[in-house]
C-alpha cells in the first residue's frame, strides 16, 4: 500500500501545482489581455474606428489559436514526444504573434491615414487660404473645411473645433491636433498659425507657399519610391524565399523537413536564417528609405 499511496500524494500534489500554475497563467493572460486590448482600442479611437476592447482581445485570441493550430500541423506531431514539443513550441512563437496582430494592424492603419491626410492637406490649405481672402477668419476656415472636406482631414478638424468650442484654448487644441495626428507638414502649417496669430502675418500668402512646398516634397518622395522600387522588391523577395521553399519543402516531403527540424543543427540553422534575414532587412530599409 506504501508505493501506491506515495504515488497518488505525489500525483495529486503535481496536479494540484500544475493546476495553480495554469490558473496563474490564465489570470496573467487576460490582464495582460485586458490591458492591451484597452490600449489598442484607444489608440483605434485616434484614427476614429471605435472597436470595443473586448472584442479586439476576442479576434486576437481566436487568430492567436488558429495560427497555433495551423503551425503545430504543419511542423509537429503525435507520433513523438519531440514531435509534439516542437509542433508546440512553433505553435506559441506563432501564436504569439498573432495575439499582437490588433497593435500591427493599427500601425498600418495610421501610416495609411497619415499618408491620405497629407495628401488632403495641400488642397486643404488651398481652400483656406481662399477663404481668408474672401473675409472669413482662421476659425471659420476651419468650419468650411469640416463642411466641404472629406476624412480624414474633415475628422480630425471637426475634432479640433469641438475642442475650442468646450473652452479649450486654440492653442492647446491645435497642439492636440498635431499630437493625434503625428504630421510634419500638419506641424509646420501649426507653426504658421500660431506665428501669424502672434505677429499679424498673411496667413493667405504663408499657406500657399506651404501647400507648394508640401507639393514639391511629396513629388520628390514619389520619384525617389520609384527609383527604389526594385531594391525593396529584391529586399521583400529574399527575405520571403527561404520561408516559400521551407514551407513547399513542408508539403512535397514532410519527413525530411521533419527530420531536418527535429535535429539540433535544425534549430541553430532556422535561427541563423532568421537572424540573417533580419539584418538584411535592416540593411536594404536604411538603404532605400530616404527622408526629404
């Protein structure tokens, strides 16, 4: 009776720990959840897409197990114990990943928002300059802006003008303004603003010379993209093709691969490939990304 009592104590002591470790994994797993999902969601309320928090941490979780499970089919399997350990290990790196997709998804966003309120700037500045010379004051330009314009520029105006409307000083909520939005040519025409607001300058003349130069740039950004263009392509090209032949590898012969990724040599190659396509990525990015 002795060993078989030593055995359930010490059966039931590990499922005990093994039981509160996982309770204190799962309780970290939705703070860390809940924290990040709120934050997300903020940061969605700045580009104007109001997505509930509990819900970014829902589609997050359920790519984060999907992936899980399409990676531990794909490398691991029941047949070993290494088998499953290596299916699993793959499967946390890439569920993992996939659990921050929200946060790489917003960054595409912003860039794409960005890009688009810089483009709708120019004429912006355009329109209010003619609306200054036909007697309308700077506030006013604004409204006719908010009225006439399309988003993301009309959005983000309307935003500002609500905020002096509440009793927030113009200057505070243009410095808001060009915090949420993260523009350098936004930034310059806010300069211009408080500038002239200050010292009596022509706005009407300070906006059209921004707007051309704001023109000029994004024409030399546009010619220097083009002139890249193949570089970045190589770039996306070999950094992708060690991952398509791995992956076809995968398919067309999953016993190789299988062997080739259980082995240790495996793992030190697989790294040393990650880490070299890495810095060649680095590389080609500081090479090719030029800043006007």
């Amino acid at each position: 009776m002795t060993p078989y009592c030593i055995a359930l104590l010490a059966m039931a002591c590990f499922t005990g720990l093994g039981y509160q470790v996982f309770r204190a994994m799962l309780a970290g797993a939705e703070s860390y959840s809940g924290a990040y999902s709120k934050d997300t969601a903020r940061q969605f309320e700045d580009i104007f897409l109001f997505i509930p928090p509990r819900r970014i941490a829902e589609l997050a979780w359920a790519l984060s197990v999907v992936v899980f499970l399409l990676a531990f089919l794909l490398i691991g399997n029941f047949r070993s114990t290494q088998g499953v350990a290596v299916g699993t290990v793959a499967g946390l790196v890439g569920g993992g990943f996939a659990l921050l997709s929200p946060r790489h998804l917003l960054t595409a966003l912003r860039k794409r928002r960005l890009k688009r309120f810089n483009l709708q700037l120019v004429d912006t500045l355009i329109s209010m300059s003619n609306a200054l010379k036909a007697g309308f004051s700077i506030t006013q330009a604004f409204e006719s802006v908010v009225k006439d314009g399309e988003a993301p520029i009309a959005q983000e105006f309307d935003f500002f003008l609500q905020q002096t409307r509440l009793g927030i000083t113009f200057s505070d909520a243009m410095a808001n303004l060009e915090q949420r939005v993260g523009s350098e040519d936004l930034t310059l025409v806010a300069s211009a603003i408080e500038t002239a607001r200050k010292t009596g300058g022509n706005l009407m003349e300070v906006f059209a010379k921004i707007a051309d130069t704001i023109r000029e740039r994004m024409r030399i950004e546009t010619r220097i993209r083009t002139l890249t263009a193949q570089g970045r392509l190589q770039g996306t090209v070999v950094s992708l093709m060690p991952v398509a032949i791995g992956v076809a590898l995968m398919i067309l012969d999953p016993e190789m691969m299988q062997a080739f990724i259980y082995a240790p040599i495996g793992w030190i190659l697989i790294a040393t490939t990650i880490v070299l396509i890495l810095i060649g990525g680095i590389l080609i990015r500081s090479i090719v990304q030029i800043d006007i």
